[in-house]
C-alpha cells in the first residue's frame, strides 16, 4: 500500500515555526538581552537599542534563511574571524560592569552621567556583530531551520521569528524601564550591573576556551 503523500505546510504554520523557535532561541540570557536590560532600567536610549537590536537579528535571520547559513557551515572557520575579537570586547565590558558594581555611587543611578546614544548604539552592535552566539543562533540554527522550508514558505518563517526578536526586545527594553522607578535603590542597581558582569565575562571566557 503506498503511503499518501503528505500536504504541504501552510503560511500559517511555517509562521507559528518561526516565531516559536525564535521564540525559544532569543529567551536564553545572553549579551544583547543584558545590554537591553541594563539600558530599560536607566530609561536611556532604550527606543534606539532595541530598534538596533531588532533589526540586526531581522538581518541575520534573513540572511540565514536566505543561504548565509549553509555557507557558514560549510566554512565554519568564518566563525573564528570574530572569536577573539568578540571574547576580548565581552570581557572587557565585564571589567566595566564589575568596576560598577563595586565602587559605590559607579553603578546604575537614575540621576548619574550617562551614555551618549553614539556610544550607547555602538555597544549594541559590537555585542550582536562581535558575538559568535549570535550567528549560531541567528544564522546557523535558525537559518538552516528555514532554508530547509519550501522556497515560497521561507519568507513566512523569517516574518514569524523576526516577530517573535522584535517582541522580546520591546517587552525587555520597554518593560525594565516601566519597572525602573520600583528599583531606584542603589544596591538593587549595582546587584544587575554584577550579574551583567558574571554574564559577559562568562560569554567571553566560553568563547576562548571552546572553539565554535
């Protein structure tokens, strides 16, 4: 007896696919969700971070559907150009953090000195285009997953994980600031900015020691 052949998937469904893999990728604390958390809570640039970060996982996203994503794999070897380069800037940020922590009044303060939005935006893009993790999951994971769709579908998958990036980082961004004047206590503050620091410096110790 030979087996029917199964429909193809719809729009709909290679959307929902998208989103909730996207989803489920983009939750896991990493380098740009500390950075969106640490900007959301000073209430500073919290607008142009999160569109800086949206639209580079829309980029990337796309241009792992899109083939990006089976030439890394093909050339692993692309992942390294930025492993050092990365691990060096992850670490380096963790030192700051850490200082931060560490010296009262040098932590997050609602009234203190602040970021100018240049180096505020350049921060974001090194973390998302320094970071190897990024391209992984982005590129490589999320990528492959939607180039393997039919050709016509591909475009459904991007939109749903594109979705599922622009979310996240609006509910992060936007929400750390909404709950910043319940943690206006300058322990509370200076307690974020140490775990960011255990973050990075772990981000970028893992990126030394483990070759992608």
């Amino acid at each position: 007896m030979i087996a029917e052949a199964l429909p193809p998937p719809s729009a709909a469904a290679v959307f929902a696919q998208g989103w909730t893999l996207g989803a489920s990728l983009i939750l896991a604390i990493g380098a740009q969700n500390a950075l969106v958390l640490r900007q959301g809570l000073r209430r500073e640039h919290v607008g142009a971070v999160v569109a800086v970060c949206t639209l580079s996982d829309w980029l990337l996203i796309a241009l792992g559907v899109f083939g990006l994503g089976a030439l890394i794999q093909a050339h692993p070897a692309l992942l390294d150009v930025f492993r050092f380069g990365g691990a060096a800037f992850l670490l380096a940020y963790a030192a700051r953090a850490a200082r931060r922590a560490w010296q009262p009044g040098g932590s997050l303060q609602a009234d203190g000195p602040g970021s100018s939005l240049g180096a505020t935006l350049t921060t974001a893009l090194a973390l998302t285009y320094l970071n190897p993790h990024v391209y992984l999951d982005t590129v490589v994971l999320l990528g492959g997953l939607g180039a393997r769709q039919p050709a016509d579908l591909r475009g459904a998958f991007a939109l749903g994980a594109g979705l599922a990036s622009a979310m996240w980082f609006s509910l992060l961004g936007f929400g750390a600031a909404a709950a910043a004047p319940r943690l206006r206590s300058p322990h509370t503050w200076r307690v974020v900015d140490g775990l960011v620091a255990l973050l990075m410096a772990a981000l970028g110790l893992q990126l030394l020691l483990q070759p992608l």
